[in-house]
C-alpha cells in the first residue's frame, strides 16, 4: 500500500511540476507579445535621390504615428500613420532637401502606454549642385520674369526652397499672341503645386507625373503632336483620371486639327 501512495504522490508532483512550467511559458509569451518592438529607431534619407525608407515594427495594439521638426518645415510624410496590432510596415518620405544644412524630424510611435521614438535625418543639399540645369530655359526664364526666382541662369538652392513651396502657376499666352514656351522641364520641382495655367504656348508635350497635388490644369491651345493629341504624362492614366482633377478643357482646334489630352500613366 506504502509503494502505491509513494508512486501516487511522485505523479501527483510531476504533474504539478509540468503545469507549473506551462504556465510560466504562457505568462513569458504573453509578455512577450504585449510588447512593442521597432527594427530600427535612426534612417537617414538623400536630399534629392533616395528620399524614402520602410520603418518596421510589431505592435500588440493600435498604435499612431506622429510628426515634430526641429524646425516649422513640414517636409516627412509618415503613411500609415495608425493601425491595429500585428507586423507593421509605414514609409517615411521626404520632400527634395534643397537647404545647405540637414535637417531632422522625430516619428513617435505610440501603443498603448509604450512609445518609441524613430529618428529621420536628411541629407542637406550639395553646395556644388547646378540646379539650373534641371530647368527648360525658356521655362527658367519665365519663372524670373513672374518674379518666382531671381536669375535664370542661376537658380540657387534658396530659389528652389521657394518653388516646392508655389501652390499656383500661370505661365501661359494668350489666344491672340501665344506663349514661346516648348518644354516645362523643372514643373517636377513645384511640389506643392495645386493649379496649372499652360495654355497657348509651343507644347508638344506635358510631364505632371511628379505634381502629384495638382486639383487643376488649363493646358489648351498647345499643338501637342500636330496630329490628334497633347499627350499628359501623369501618376494616373485616362481611365484613372483622380475625380478631384479638373482640367478647363480638355481638347481643342489647333492648326485646323483636333487636339485631345492623352493622360499617360508614368512608368
């Protein structure tokens, strides 16, 4: 009887043993998942090429992401900037960095009573950078004629600062004594451009690929290809057209020929 109530107590204490064990490994894995755990806290971003990275992180809960400068500019986006629980990946990007300094933002990512905050540095501009020869021109000059820099033949970094931040341009002609312009070479660099006035001038052509805010274009009575269309580089194409686009007109007679806009997905 000894042996059996001896054999009994040993399982009995084994048994407790395991569940013991089991429990601390369930209480370990819940905290580990009720953590908040970032890949990596610092990126640093180009100022003109490579200006985007992917912050990655696991969140046990809904979590937000924000913003601070250490400066006023706005110039990070943080997309998402919320979510729930789970692998997470956002993309920091940042606007061209035209300055002759870097410049940095904080992204605090918040979960629950847990925040960690991310650190975005960008490069600062080359003091050597030529930023006039990214402009058409006759396209630089018409920019120093509106007074939107001060010499087309040099555009400086301070010229530049000041067109990502344009919201509306009108360089157009006019029916009755058209415009000389050929090219918008440079119109990529107006970032925060929102209305477009081009019409009557010398375009064959239109690139608003990069002018991703843009809500109006006047681009009518260019000779586009001469033939049937004024084909429109843009970040959709004509069965995509965005609903908060408007565009004045959007075909007309030139030369005695029929022009109509070709929206052309950039590829």
């Amino acid at each position: 009887m000894k042996t059996w109530k001896s054999f009994y107590l040993l399982a009995l204490a084994a048994t407790l043993a395991f569940t013991g064990c089991k429990k601390d490994d369930e209480d370990e894995g819940a905290s580990q998942t009720g953590k908040l755990t970032v890949g990596q806290t610092e990126y640093t971003l180009g100022a003109a090429e490579d200006r985007t990275a992917a912050a990655t992180f696991t969140a046990p809960a809904d979590w937000t992401l924000t913003v601070t400068y250490e400066d006023a500019a706005d110039w990070l986006t943080v997309t998402p900037a919320s979510g729930t629980a789970g692998e997470q990946s956002v993309e920091l990007s940042a606007t061209r960095n035209y300055r002759t300094s870097d410049r940095t933002a904080y992204v605090d990512l918040a979960c629950g009573d847990q925040q960690v905050r991310l650190t975005v540095s960008q490069a600062a501009a080359s003091g050597e950078t030529d930023f006039t020869v990214l402009f058409d021109p006759g396209f630089a000059q018409k920019l120093q004629e509106l007074g939107h820099i001060s010499d087309a033949e040099n555009i400086t970094s301070a010229d530049m600062e000041k067109i990502a931040a344009i919201t509306e341009l009108d360089v157009s002609g006019t029916y009755e004594n058209r415009g000389t312009l050929t090219s918008l070479q440079g119109i990529e660099y107006f970032e925060s451009l929102t209305e477009l006035y081009c019409l009557s001038n010398q375009l064959t052509s239109l690139d608003v690929s990069a002018n991703t805010a843009l809500t109006f274009l006047e681009c009518e009575d260019n000779p586009g290809d001469g033939v049937s269309t004024f084909p429109v580089t843009a970040w959709f194409d004509n069965d995509t057209k965005p609903d908060n686009l408007e565009i004045y007109q959007e075909q007309w007679t030139y030369g005695g020929k029929t022009i109509t806009i070709e929206f052309q997905k950039a590829e």
